[in-house]
C-alpha cells in the first residue's frame, strides 16, 4: 500500500472519529443508506458551478426535498459520495468538493456543466421521459460520461429498455480488468469486487462510442454489484478495510477516466 493510499484511509478513518457514530445514527443504524428511517433525510442545496469537479447524482422522477430508501436513485446519497469525494482529493490533484454534491434530473440542461455523472438503482423504478432520454442522448454524445451502479439481475431488462431509448443501436459488452479504464490511476490486475449483498459474480459492462471498443465508452456499467455500499460504509468499521478499498479504487478509475477521455 502506497504512503499517498494510507493517507487517503487516516484521513478518511479520522473523519470517522470525529463524526462516524452521529452519521450512523443518522443513518438509521446498520444495514445501509437510510435504512430504518422511513422519511429520510433532508436534500442539501445544489452548489452553483464553479469549475471544479463536483459529484452530480442522477434523479429519476420528480423533484423531492427528502430522500429515502424508497427513492431507489438516492440510495447512499450523501455519505457514500463525500466519503469518496475525500478519498479522491486525497489522492489527486483534482480539487473536487468534498462535502457539496449534487443532484440532477436527467432532463436538465444543467447536467452538461459536469463531465462526469452518476446513476443508483435503475431497476424497475426507473423510468425517463422522452425529453429525459434525448437529454442524456445529448450528453453521452458531447463528451459525457455516466456511471451506473447497484443493481442486480433481475432489474437488467428495465434498465436495458430505458437506455435503447437514449441509444437505440447501443451494445452493451462486458468488458474485464485489461480494459484500460481499470488501469487509468490504480493497475486493476484482477476484478474482485466486494458483494455486498447479491448473490452471483458482479459483471462489468461498457456502452462505447459507436459501438466500437478501441473508442471512449459512455456508460460504464457496474451490474450486480454495489460499489457506493462501501463507500458509504468505510468509515464504521463493519465492512472489511480491504473491500472497501478495491470500491475506492474503481470510483477512482473511473472518475480519472471520464475526465480524460
């Protein structure tokens, strides 16, 4: 382990100290997101852009002010991505906002200021409008790139059905630890993935620019597995230090590559 990768864990394990046991109570106690707590917690404020880089959710379906374990996109939201957000300052020169993250519809012009995007759960609750789905068209065509995470085999027709209605000739191609965005900040050599809670290996698979794999891919697809789980859990001790580190490792990745290519 890397001196700069242990002072990424003591600064994260520090922050654990000083607020871990408020936010797990917050949190509902164990078991994940907001579990337990059937109204959920406050949205805080999109923060205005400023150029640096900033966590940008996806929401499907109306606006709320509350987020819950029912609203099946906002699963983790917030712990999971400011915890990685830390790790990610800590271990690059990318300056991104550690505390502040935001939400987006997916129709929402806004979504093209953020090179980067991400998307929980979309199982059979996901479901876009036409201006939804040509908007993210838009966005995966001018240079966007979308990180799609938790969710299990069951819910792969719903979400292939949403996306043939951004990209109706898309191919999705699993692809494994020699694509080079599993080597684009941490060398990736093998592709053990926690489970947090699925059963069956996790599966990765790409939607790459006109379906051809020598180009950049657009959506890159975590399916049956949950990485933002043990970012969300890292700092209470009840998930392995060595799982949470490989999800570290692949959030990382995968940032440095959407911002690169």
């Amino acid at each position: 382990m890397s001196g700069r990768w242990r002072r990424a864990l003591a600064a994260l394990a520090l922050a654990a100290m000083a607020g871990g046991a408020v936010a797990l109570a917050q949190r509902g106690g164990v078991g994940g997101g907001f579990r337990g707590l059937r109204g959920g917690i406050p949205v805080a404020p999109n923060i205005p852009y400023d150029g640096r880089f900033t966590f940008v959710r996806l929401r499907y379906g109306p606006p709320t002010d509350f987020v819950s374990q029912r609203l099946m996109w906002s699963h983790d939201y917030p712990i999971g991505e400011q915890h990685f957000m830390k790790i990610l300052n800590e271990l690059s020169y990318l300056n991104p906002h550690t505390a502040e993250t935001n939400i987006l519809g997916i129709g929402d012009p806004e979504l093209f200021k953020y090179p980067v995007a991400y998307l929980c759960e979309p199982g059979r609750a996901f479901d876009m409008t036409d201006e939804e789905a040509a908007n993210l068209r838009d966005y995966l065509h001018k240079g966007g790139f979308l990180i799609v995470d938790d969710f299990r085999y069951e819910d792969w027709g719903y979400f292939e059905a949403q996306m043939r209605r951004v990209l109706p000739s898309a191919q999705f191609q699993d692809i494994d630890q020699t694509h080079p965005i599993f080597n684009s900040f941490f060398a990736i050599k093998q592709l053990e993935v926690p489970q947090m809670y699925d059963q069956g290996p996790p599966i990765f698979r790409a939607i790459f620019e006109d379906n051809d794999p020598r180009k950049r891919i657009m959506v890159m697809i975590n399916y049956n597995t949950d990485i933002s789980e043990y970012w969300e859990f890292s700092d209470t001790g009840f998930l392995p230090i060595d799982e949470s580190n490989e999800a570290y490792k692949i959030g990382v990745n995968y940032v440095i590559y959407g911002m690169t290519h």
